[in-house]
C-alpha cells in the first residue's frame, strides 16, 4: 500500500498556482531515468500525506514529470484505482 501512496505521490502531489513547491522527498529531475509504466491495477486511497504528514488537502493532478499543468483536484482520501506504477531510480 505504501508503494502504491509514493507512487502516486510521484505523479500526484502538489503545486500552488502557477508556482511549483518542493516536493517532501527527492525528486528525480529527468525523467528519463524513471522505469517504464508496469500494469498495477489496484486500489487505494489518495491521502495527500507522506510519511504521516498531510501535505495537502487537495491534491493536484499534472500532465507530466515536468508538472507544468494541473489537469484535475482531487480531495483527500477519495478512493482511487491506479492502473499504472513507474519506479524511480534507486
């Protein structure tokens, strides 16, 4: 379950209008050294937290790595179906 919260963390987590706020944990700025998506089809919840701090209530959706556009908000803990995972290096 953790790996699947990080993951979509990875994808999911947060921005500020149009500026872009650090990440709670290291990002990896090429996103070339990022796996290739892998089937996980499974559920969770999105919770907005890492490492049990809530970092947002709402979480935002963005159209890439680069995390240049928000395309969707999403409240904390809505349930969510993840059909896709990318592990990051390391």
């Amino acid at each position: 379950m953790t790996r699947i919260l990080v993951a979509l963390l990875c994808l999911l987590l947060m921005a500020s209008g149009r500026t872009r706020p650090a990440l709670p944990f290291p990002d990896n700025p090429d996103a070339n050294q990022c796996g290739l998506p892998v089937l996980l089809n499974a559920r969770g919840t999105v919770t907005g937290t890492y490492q049990g701090h809530v970092y947002e209530q709402v979480v935002r959706l963005y159209d890439s790595h680069a995390r240049q556009h928000v395309v969707a908000l999403v409240p904390r803990n809505t349930p969510a179906h993840a059909l896709l995972m990318v592990s990051g290096p390391g």
